[in-house]
C-alpha cells in the first residue's frame, strides 16, 4: 500500500516564489509557532 501511495503522490511544478513572497510565508509560519510556544513573543 506503501509503494501505491509514493506512486500517487505528484509534485506539481510550481513558479518559484518572489523574495517578499518567501518572507511572508516565513513571517506566517513564525507567528504561527510563537502561538504555539507558550503564547509567542507576548509571553502570555
């Protein structure tokens, strides 16, 4: 079942994205993990 899911599985081949694009994201992602982490940066 494995080998049938890996088969499936396609990357799709997607323009690379822009500088402030990937900033954005890592923004987003660390604002989303400092929620996580015992209320973030606020430290509540």
């Amino acid at each position: 079942m494995a080998a049938e899911t890996a088969r499936r599985r396609v990357r799709h081949a997607s323009p690379r994205p822009t500088d402030a694009e990937r900033r954005n994201a890592a923004a987003a992602l660390q604002r989303a993990l400092d929620r996580r982490d015992n209320g973030g940066e606020t430290g509540h």
